[in-house]
C-alpha cells in the first residue's frame, strides 16, 4: 500500500492527501551511485575552456640571452623557457571535456533514491498553491512556503504553467525552482526540503511511473486540456 502525504494550503492548514508511490519515494538510497551521479553531473557543468601557453606559443625570440659561457650564470637557450618571466608553462591545462557518460537508468535509480531519502525524512511537502490571488506575490509565496517547511534551502517544483508560482518565487535567495521534467539529484540533496505544487507532483508521478513514458504523460495531459476546454 502506498503512504501517504499531507497537501497543505498556504496557511499551513492540511488540504486532502496524495499517495506517495513506493517504485518512486521508497527505493533504496544507493549512496555511491547518488555520488557518481551528482559527481558527473557537475562535471558535466565544467566549461573546459582553461589554457595556457608552452614555450612554442608564448611571445619572444628564440635567441640565447647571454653567451654560453664566461658569465658565471647558468647556461640558458632561450628567454622563452618557463623559468623567465613571461616564459611558458609546462604541463599547464588545456581545453578538454569533463563530461562524463550517464545511463539514464543510473540517473533515474539515484533520483529515486534522494527522494525517498527525502520522504523518510519527512522533508518532502505539497503545497497546493503558492499564491491565492491573480497576481504574483513575494511576500505571500514566502509565506506559504514558511508555513510549510522551516528549511534554510528549499527547492520547490513548479509547472511552467504556473507562472504566479515561479514570479513570486524567483527572487528568494534561499529558493531554487525547477520543473518537473529537469529535477536531478544533486539538486534534492543540495537542498534541505523539497516542496512539490500539486500540479507538479502529480505530473512528475505520471511521467515516472513504471510502464508509462514521459511523453505519453504529457500528451495525455495535453489532451484530457483540450478536452475540458471542449466542454467550456
């Protein structure tokens, strides 16, 4: 049988409740792939761009700067060595690809992992809206969100749809949105509680349920929105 979680309002106040499927927000945390996952994703975020120049690249002559012998300094053969200033460097960085190669099954599987580490925790939360009125609200965003998690960090998933949602949040320091079809590990460990809009969760729990693709979700979706807009 699946848990349970509350969805609370923006009062704090317990609004009905959704099932928290086990495939999904009760595997079991595999810590060092959760580490290679989140490893290579920051890999992956690396520019690569670093460079530096050999003595075959820097600027001057190849022309000795003293006479071999007779000066009483060390034998030199040209200023553009790495001991001059301004010389090159030796076995300096060059640009190159940190990314690393991921399956998608390690990605989802480490996924499942931090969420039900999460849910065990008792820091994953759905809120049913962020904001009751028609426009946005920083300061009422803030406040829903602090009448359901005192976290310092908080990562909240919103639908693009909600545009309410993303405008009132998006200028909290502590905050960091995303979308139900880009949530990764990294940012659910990186962050203290994780805080779902309905929409989102319900979403995201179609989209990775076994046996149902991300797209068939979206273009069911997509169409029972048509459908209702039909019946207007």
């Amino acid at each position: 049988m699946a848990a349970k979680l509350d969805v609370r309002t923006p009062e704090g106040k317990t609004d009905g409740q959704v099932d928290l499927p086990a495939e999904l927000f009760d595997a079991q945390a595999n810590v060092p792939l959760m580490h290679q996952v989140v490893t290579a994703q920051l890999a992956a975020a690396r520019q690569g761009t670093h460079s530096v120049k050999t003595r075959a690249e820097v600027s001057g002559g190849s022309k000795k700067p003293y006479r071999q012998k007779g000066t009483g300094n060390a034998r030199q053969g040209s200023i553009r060595a790495p001991q001059f200033v301004g010389g090159g460097t030796v076995h300096g960085p060059t640009p190159r690809d940190y990314s690393q190669r991921t399956p998608k099954k390690m990605k989802a599987a480490a996924l499942r992992g931090a969420l039900s580490d999460r849910a065990r925790s008792e820091q994953l939360h759905v809120i049913n809206q962020v904001t009751t009125g028609d426009k946005p609200s920083t300061k009422e965003a803030k406040a829903a969100l602090r009448n359901v998690t005192d976290a310092r960090r908080v990562l909240v998933v919103l639908n693009r749809t909600e545009e309410n949602a993303w405008l009132s949040l998006r200028n909290l320091p502590h905050v960091h949105i995303i979308d139900p079809g880009q949530l990764n590990t990294y940012d659910v460990l990186v962050n203290d509680d994780v805080v779902f809009s309905k929409e989102a969760f319900e979403r995201f729990v179609a989209e990775r349920s076994p046996g149902r693709s991300a797209k068939t979700a979206v273009t069911s979706d997509a169409t029972s929105s048509q459908a209702e807009e039909a019946d207007q």
